[in-house]
C-alpha cells in the first residue's frame, strides 16, 4: 500500500514497454507514414475523412524540416497544423493498444505498481495515496489498473465497487487521450479494436475521440489538467518522473521551479551526463543514472511505500 502521498509523472518511455513509440519513434513512424507517395493503410483513412492531401504535405514537411524530435512542439510551434497532427497521432497510437502488451516480459513496471497498490481489501485499495500525471495520449495504465482489478475482484464485487476501486487513483492526461476512458468491454472505442471495426465507425465517433487530443500553443503556459496537476505535486511528499524527456517547456507548465523543497526522482534512461547534471542544477530532479529502465529504477532506487 502506498501511504505517503506519491505523484508519478509519466513521459512516453513510461508507456513504451506496453507497445507505444517514444517520442522520437512517433516521429519517425510519422515520417514513414507520410513519405510521398502515401500507401500506408493511413492514406485510406485520409481519403475517408476528406483530408487536404496539402496539410497531409505540410505536417509531413514541418516534422521532417523542423528537426524537432517531439511532434507535440511542431504542432505547438504551428498550431495551424494542429487538426491534421492530432488526426495522425490518434490513427498511430490507437493501433498500438492491444491488450496482450500489457503484460510484457521485461520492464512491466505496471505490474510492480500494482504490487505496491495491492492490499487485503478493497477498502484498503482505496486507501492508497497515489496520483498519476501522463503527458501520454495512451491509456495503456488505465487498461492495465481496471483490467487487473476487475479481474481479481469480480466475483467478489458489483460493478459499481470495481468502479470505485478503479476510480480511486487519479490519473490526469494534460495533454489528452485517445478518448473516453470506457469501463464496458462493448464500447465502440474500447482500448482494442480490430482494424476491421475501426474502418466502419462512424467519423463522428472517432472526431470525438481525436477532439479529445490536446495541442497548447507555444505561448499559453496554463490548462485546468496542469493546474491540478500543479495541486497534486505540492501535496506530495514523493515526486518520480518517469520515462520523461525533461522538456523545458513541459518543466515549466508543471511548475516545477515552485516545488524545489520537494524530494523529485526521475530516471534518466540514455540521457548524456551533462544533461543529468543539468537537469539537477535547474530543476532540483535527481538522476542516479542512465542506463536504468523504469522498472531498474523503482528496483534499485526509488520506493512506493
């Protein structure tokens, strides 16, 4: 059980183990997507939402001559991109949710947490002091948490108590997801859907989901998600950055500048030195090392108590 109150503040390598790109992989998976000309099965769905093939040229030309390798500060250097971004980002990682990646062999941090939240009783589940902040689209952690519980618990409990269960540990996307966070396996947007499926859904239906998507343009620095997320961490007393890219702008927009008293790890997988120990010297996050995986972290390192 998790007692101290603990923020996990997740970046896209938290979420790779479970299928999805880092965000450098997301921009190149883009590129490949997109080389003129466009044959993948994304140029199906381009047609089929009546796309102008010139913004499909121009994104293709911002991420590949931006040199940027984050889409999201493209997109937020050039907010007039953004319909189209978000419509490529979402077909991509809707893709990659697939429900046998959650229980990878290696680096299944997920798992680890789970054994951390895990206590004798639901009411004691409910107990935990954890919140979760993701600058993740994908819902691979609220899969994995209610697939988990439902599974354990529900011979023993009504839907409405596993909903509860669920719903106990906050997870805030200040950037958006790939839609609703669905609970019922028949949801048409459920977290795995065949390609088949996808292909006869109703546009509105996957607008929706992509509306769900958020760019913030460059010069606005505040949304209600980071003002909780804010909340959450200066009631912490344990703050972990997990499989994050230390971006300034994402460092500013958390706040972090106001939470230096605050005990902050993170890991540092294939970061360069200097850059560890600038992160340190600016922000106040500890980074032991650069080899360490999530999982490697939390093992050698850091505690959930």
């Amino acid at each position: 059980m998790i007692e101290k109150p603990t923020v996990l503040v997740l970046g896209a390598g938290a979420s790779q183990p479970y299928g999805f790109p880092t965000s450098s992989e997301l921009r190149d998976e883009i590129l490949d997507n997109l080389t003129p000309p466009i044959e993948s099965h994304l140029s199906d769905q381009i047609k089929r939402f009546h796309i102008d093939p010139y913004l499909i040229q121009d994104f293709y030309h911002a991420i590949l001559d931006s040199d940027l390798s984050s889409v999201d500060a493209v997109l937020e250097h050039i907010p007039e991109l953004s319909s189209v971004g978000k419509f490529v980002i979402w077909f991509l990682l809707k893709k990659c949710e697939r429900n046998r990646k959650l229980n990878p062999q290696e680096n299944n941090w997920y798992r680890y947490l789970f054994d951390r939240l895990q206590d004798t009783s639901p009411e004691k589940f409910k107990q935990n002091k954890l919140s979760i902040i993701t600058f993740n689209y994908d819902r691979s952690i609220e899969q994995y948490l209610f697939k988990t519980i439902n599974t354990l618990f529900r011979r023993k409990l009504d839907d409405e108590k596993i909903k509860e269960m669920y719903s106990c540990i906050p997870i805030i996307h200040v950037h958006g997801k790939l839609g609703p966070i669905h609970l019922q396996e028949e949801s048409d947007l459920k977290y795995e859907l065949k390609q088949s499926v996808l292909d006869t859904l109703p546009l509105k239906r996957i607008q929706n989901a992509i509306d769900q998507i958020k760019i913030i343009p460059e010069e606005h620095d505040n949304s209600p998600e980071f003002d909780e997320a804010f909340d959450k961490m200066k009631n912490a007393d344990k703050i972990f950055f997990l499989g994050f890219g230390y971006y300034k702008r994402n460092l500013e927009r958390l706040r972090v500048e106001k939470l230096s008293t605050k005990m902050m790890w993170g890991t540092g997988y294939k970061l360069a030195k200097t850059r560890i120990i600038d992160i340190k010297r600016d922000w106040k996050i500890i980074i032991k090392s650069s080899s360490e995986k999530v999982l490697d972290f939390f093992d050698n390192r850091a505690r959930l108590n």
